[in-house]
C-alpha cells in the first residue's frame, strides 16, 4: 500500500514516509544506489539533503554519483535540500548570497539542475527577511527551485518570512519521535505547574503549521534525545518497548513500524522522515503504511513513553 499527501499550495501525491539522507556519506555510490531504489520501488521517492550532511555536502555528492546507477529518471523522484546550517563556520547563514551559492552546490553535487524544495534549515536569528526574499525570487526565475520551506522554525519566524517571501512556505520539518514528543506534549499539559512538559518551547508550531497548511515533517523519528540512539529495543525505555511489542504482534509488523505508525496517526498528516541506510530495515520501516493505529493504541503509546494525563 502507498501513502501519501496533498500538500496544500504544494506538491501533491508526496509519500507519508521520505528517506532522509543525512547518514549516506559513508555509504558507496552501490550502496547509496540500492537505498534510493529500494526506497523508490517500496513507494519512498523523496529524498531529504541538507548542505551540511557530511563534509562538504558528501550526502549530496554521494547521492549524485548513486542516481545514474538506480534506472530512474529525475522527474521520478522529489529532492530536497536544505541550506543556511554552516557548521564549518560555525554560524547560521540566511543571507541572499549563502542561499544562492548553497543552493548552486547542492545542485552541483546532486547533479540536477532543480530542487523540487529547499528548506532554510535552522533559523539564523539576524536573519534578513528581505534577503531571503530576494533570494527565493531569483531561485524561483531561474527554475532551480519548485517550493520553499523551513525546517526548526517557531510560529513568529514564519510570520516574519512570510511578511516579505511571496512563495508559500509549505513544510516545516521538526523533531519529532515518542520520546521527543515536545511538539505534542506542551498542549496536552497547558499551564500545570508539576512538569515541565508544559513549557511551551515552540510557540506552538504544531497548530500553526495546521491552521497554516504547513506539512510538518519529523525528524529521527526513532531517536531519543538528540541523536543518543534508538529508543526501539533499548533496554532503557522498558515501558514503551512493551507496548510497542505487543501492538507490532497484533498488526505483524515491526516495533519500528509501530513508531512511525504512532507518527502518521496524527492527523495533521505528518511525513515521517527516516534515516536508516539498511534496505531490510528500510521495508521494515516503511510496513508503517499498512498500519492505522487506533485512538487508543496512539495513547497508550505516548503514555508509555514517559508521559501521563494531566
Ligand atoms: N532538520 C533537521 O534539523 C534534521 C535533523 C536531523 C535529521 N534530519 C533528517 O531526518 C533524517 C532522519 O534522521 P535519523 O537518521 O536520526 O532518523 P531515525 O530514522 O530516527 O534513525 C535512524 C537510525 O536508526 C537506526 N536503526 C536501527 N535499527 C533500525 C530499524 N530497524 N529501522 C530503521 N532504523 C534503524 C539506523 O541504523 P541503520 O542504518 O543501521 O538501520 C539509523 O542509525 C535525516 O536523514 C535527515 O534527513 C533533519
């Protein structure tokens, strides 16, 4: 079975899951050339990058060297990068010409001459939203990119782009797992005094990204804290590693589907993004689609991650 979304003012028939490809740098141009058509036959064909995935963009480059090798054709897959993450600088940099040249040698390394989406990726807090505009305008002329949209951004910094950008910002792509649920938690606890679950840290993106017709895009949808690992089968998440087992044996599917599958129950229809560069755990992963949780099932889920009702 395929999934997938119509992205409102955006790209339509996307696929519910997307390959994140932030660990292929280490891969060969085969190896790369195997994920990307495991991907694309399973129904996966979108393809998140970002200039700062291995030094000097080797996923991009990898990735470029591994197309040709797949049988497919440009138009049959959606590419996204993502720009303004300068961790060789060590800056954030959403300056018209850090946009421009990024988006110059992702098209480089990729070997295409578009991308079907660019996302500013984390926000540089002196940004310019003039320049920003300019930027998107000369992208959107030359044909070298179709949609525009951010990615860690809280509900005030959209506005502020979209005070100036004409293009319509069509995803935000955030953190989001069962154990890195803030995105979630911070409504559900409101004002209570007794967890700190109830700190709003992101001006409630979630419900603005909804009411906005912004896709959210998870990332690590399997990892807990900040790159520390995967929660499924960790001995330390104990609770959660039952429930997902016991729900994975009544669907027949993995514990690792169940996670995603916790994801795409929402219903904001939000593109879980994976990063496993294991075609078997690929299929794994994407056996998500088949699966439609119950309401119950997506509680006693988030329930055992650590969270209670209030
Ligand atoms: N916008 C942002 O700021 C931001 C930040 C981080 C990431 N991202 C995007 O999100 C994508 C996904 O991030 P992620 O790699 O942290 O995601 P993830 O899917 O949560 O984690 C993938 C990791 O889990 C491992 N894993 C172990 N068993 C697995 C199984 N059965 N099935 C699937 N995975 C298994 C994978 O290893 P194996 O390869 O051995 O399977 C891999 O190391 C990135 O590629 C990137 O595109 C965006």
């Amino acid at each position: 079975m395929n999934k997938t979304y119509n992205v409102v003012n955006g790209p339509q028939n996307v696929p519910a899951i997307v390959q994140g490809c932030m660990r292929m740098p280490d891969l060969s141009a085969e190896a790369a050339a195997k994920v990307i058509r495991t991907d694309y036959d399973l129904g996966i064909n979108f393809y998140d990058h970002a200039t700062c995935y291995g030094e000097n963009g080797a996923a991009e480059t990898r990735f470029g060297e591994a197309f040709p090798l797949t049988g497919l054709k440009r138009e049959d897959v959606f590419i996204q990068s993502k720009c303004g993450l300068c961790f060789d600088r060590n800056e954030f940099d959403w300056s018209y010409d850090n946009i421009i040249s990024s988006v110059d040698d992702s098209l480089r390394r990729l070997k295409t001459d578009y991308l079907d989406s660019l996302l500013l990726h984390r926000p540089d807090v002196i940004f310019d939203p003039e320049e920003v505009a300019s930027a998107f305008d000369k992208l959107e002329k030359e044909g070298k990119v179709r949609y525009f949209g951010v990615s860690n951004l809280v509900p005030m910094q959209i506005e502020l782009l979209k005070k100036y950008v004409k293009q319509p910002l069509v995803f935000n792509q955030v953190q989001l797992s069962l154990e890195q649920s803030q995105l979630i938690d911070q409504a559900l606890y409101m004002n209570n005094k007794t967890t700190d679950m109830s700190c709003n840290r992101d001006g409630n993106a979630l419900d603005y990204c909804r009411l906005h017709d912004i896709t959210i895009q998870a990332w690590s949808p399997l990892q807990h804290g900040m790159f520390k690992g995967n929660f499924v089968d960790n001995p330390d998440f104990p609770k959660l590693n039952e429930t997902l087992g016991k729900i994975a044996e009544r669907e027949g599917v993995s514990k690792t589907a169940i996670a995603i599958a916790w994801i795409l129950r929402h219903p904001a229809k939000i593109q879980a993004i994976i990063g496993t560069m294991n075609p078997e755990h690929i299929k794994d992963a994407y056996s998500a689609v088949n699966v439609t949780l119950s309401h119950h099932d997506w509680y006693e889920l988030y329930l055992s991650a650590g969270k209670f009702l209030p």
